[in-house]
C-alpha cells in the first residue's frame, strides 16, 4: 500500500464528506477511493470513517489522525518540490474563498494562472463570512478588516477601497448627504458581511467617524446590494470593483465624496502549517500580483 496516497484520499474524503466527491477529484473511480481508506484503517488498525448509505462522518479516531496525515502530505510535497526545477508546475485543486467583489475581480484573470499551471484547478467560493479552513478543506480565504484568529497564517496583500453611492433615480428630489449625520435622513442598504453592518465608517483624512444607521434593506451578499442600488432603493457602500464601472456611465453617483468609507486591509489567511504545498503558493503568489494591479488596492493611500 501506497500509505502517503492513502493519506492523500482520506483527507479528500474527509474535506468533501464523500467517497464520490473524493473520486471525481482525485480522478479515481469510487471503488478505488474505498479500497485505499479501507487498507489505510487495516494498516493503522482503526475505523477512521464512519460510513452509511447516505453520509460518511469522521470517527474521533479519524479527527485525531488528519493533522498528522496533513504534516506527512506536505512534507512529501516539499520534498517533491525541492527536488523540481524553479519552473516546475502546480497542479492539484486549490480551494480558496473571497468577498464576492473581489471574487469577481479574480474571476477575469484566472485565465492566466490556469494557462500557465495545466495540471492545477480552482475552485472559488463567494463567501462573505469567516470559515472553518481545516474542517471544510478551504486552502486560501481572502478576510476583509482585522484578523482576530492568531491560530492562522495572515499575509496582508492590499486595501479595499469604496464609495457611498446612490442612483440618479433616488437622488432625484433629495438633497443628497454632505457628511455622517445627515446619513439619518436617508434610505440605507445594508450590507451584513462578518456581522450586522449597521455602523458604517467614514475618514475626513484627520479622523475617523461613525455612524449608526437604521436600514430597511439588509443583504449579506454585495452583489444584491449593488443590484439594490442601481434599482434606486437607497445608499450603499459598494467596493470600487462594483461601483466604478457605474460611476463612470452615469448609473451611479459618489455621494459625500469629502468623506470616504474607512479603507479595510485585505488579507489572505491559510491554516498553520509549515510547508505550503506548491499548488497553494502558486495561487497565494496570483492573488498577491492580482490585487497589486490595481491601484486602488495596491496602496495604502487614499485614492
């Protein structure tokens, strides 16, 4: 037995909560994904998995085992990869999860990375939201703000940038905001990312201020927001991503541009390991090059 492959299909198993979903990423047919958990559990002498007709769940066993399992595949892997060329190839799937807006932004340069990599896939998750990063398999999260978990690998590579927008069609009639306060006085959309997003955070350049609102829209996804503002239901925060190409036709207006929404810094966590596999540097290095394209994310200075 191939023990370090056992490993390899027990941990996608593990990840995926299913010998099929196992199968179709590994490439190997579901009986194959079987036999190799099955001689692994001979070879270690325990159940790693408990197994119905309709789910596979991890025995306490098998939780206790994947830390282990995961520091044998990644040692094996960068030991593979010492031994490569500078030009050696990614490949494998890499799972990484981002604010929608930036997801986007990624969506229209994976092209690149893919070409250049044959043998390596992605899988991108929208996801507004903190994950479980060891317990859903995810290998790179995009987190906007502070990160509160020192258990994970941090590595800031840029800042959000954004705009409180409105369109023609609800500004028509209004006087639009000049500063914080007068948001009281206006339909707000509420965007609930990590939390309740009611207070909304604005910078004159010398400070920063506050402001509490009271939304009749909430909506935790941006992309919703977005569709909400241009449909004319109120004000919005909206990442630079979304807002600008809409700015620049006239669909959208930068309402109280003296006082811009607080810029977040965007970083990307990972699980604490000490061996990153090559398929997950690669891509760690594309987001890295990706977000320093743009120069409203590459500098710390406001635009």
């Amino acid at each position: 037995m191939d023990i370090v492959s056992a490993l390899r299909t027990f941990l996608r198993v593990a990840e995926t909560g299913s010998f099929s979903a196992a199968a179709v990423d590994l490439n190997l047919t579901q009986p194959a994904v079987s036999r190799q958990v099955s001689a692994l559990e001979a070879h270690l002498n325990t159940r790693l998995l408990h197994r119905t007709t309709s789910a596979v769940a991890l025995t306490v066993e098998g939780e206790q085992i994947i830390p282990m399992a995961l520091r044998v595949v990644e040692a094996v892997d960068s030991l593979g990869e010492t031994s490569c060329s500078e030009g050696a190839m990614a490949s494998g799937k890499v799972r990484l999860t981002l604010p929608a807006p930036l997801g986007l932004y990624v969506s229209d340069r994976l092209a690149g990375l893919l070409a250049g990599h044959p043998g390596l896939s992605v899988e991108l998750i929208f996801r507004e939201e903190p994950s479980d990063l060891v317990g859903e398999g995810i290998d790179l999260e995009v987190r906007l703000g502070p990160i509160a978990d020192s258990s994970l690998m941090c590595r800031r590579i840029g800042w959000t940038t954004a705009f409180l927008v409105a369109a023609p069609s609800y500004l028509k009639g209004r006087i639009a905001p000049e500063e914080p306060n007068d948001l009281s006085a206006h339909e707000c959309i509420c965007y609930s990312r990590a939390g309740d997003g009611r207070t909304w955070s604005f910078s004159s350049g010398a400070e920063e201020v506050a402001v509490r609102i009271a939304p009749r829209l909430i909506a935790n996804n941006a992309l919703a927001v977005h569709r909400a503002t241009l449909a004319g239901s109120g004000l919005a925060v909206l990442s630079h991503i979304l807002a600008c190409p809409d700015m620049e036709a006239g669909r959208l207006v930068n309402v109280m541009p003296d006082f811009p929404p607080t810029r977040l810094p965007i970083n990307v966590v990972y699980p604490s390991r000490r061996n990153l596999p090559l398929r997950v540097r690669v891509a760690l290095d594309f987001l890295v090059e990706a977000v320093r394209e743009d120069p409203l994310m590459a500098s710390s200075s406001a635009p």
